[in-house]
C-alpha cells in the first residue's frame, strides 16, 4: 500500500529540514556540500601533534556528515520519483516506524538485517 499523500509530504518536510542543518554543520565546520574542505584550526594549539589530531578528528565528522548529506538528498529523490519507501532491495514497503527512526533507509529490516 502506498504512502498517503501527507505521509509524503511530512517525509519530504522532515528530509528538507535535516538537508538544511546538515548544510549549515558543514558551513559551521568550512566545508562544502560537495566535498571540499577548508578546515583551520586555532593557532593557538600548543603542539602540532595535539593539531593534527583534533583535524583528523574534524575531518572524519566532516565525511560523515556529507554521507549523510548524500543518504538525505537520495532519500528526497526517492520522494520525487514515488519510490521513497519501498526497499531497494525486494521491493516491499519499508514500515513507517522504520522510516521514522530512519528517514534515509532504503532497505526494509529483513533486507537490512541480511546485509549485515
């Protein structure tokens, strides 16, 4: 059974809210949507070890945060094309209470769970 047209609208509401402070994390952090970094990190750290670590440290939230930024603008193509929803895997409904926890899933939890 496919999702009611407000089912839709609420995912694709939710998807557009998350998409904005993703952006704007990254804005926070010097990054870009689509990739490139500009991280800079105080002058004042005492040693460059200590420097280097805490980059290495934002650079890694950096990649997740543009996966995620990726997994978000996929799952709202999904909602564009009707798909959203619907495992990627052996076309069944995703449950709404898996969408709620994970609004980018594109695997149902049997699916999922198989995966692993």
């Amino acid at each position: 059974m496919p999702f009611s047209d407000d089912v839709l609208a609420q995912s694709r509401q939710r998807l557009e809210s998350e998409l904005v402070e993703i952006e704007k994390e990254l804005a926070e952090l010097g990054a870009e949507a689509d990739g490139s970094i500009q991280v800079s990190l105080d002058e004042g750290f005492a040693d460059a070890a200590q420097a280097t670590s805490e980059r290495a440290k934002v650079l890694s939230f950096v990649e997740g945060l543009i996966k995620h930024l990726h997994d978000v603008q996929s799952a709202l193509g999904r909602v564009d094309r009707g798909s959203y929803g619907r495992c990627e895997r052996c076309g069944k409904e995703i449950g709404p209470e898996r969408l709620e926890a994970v609004p980018t899933a594109r695997l149902c939890i049997s699916c999922a769970q198989k995966k692993r």
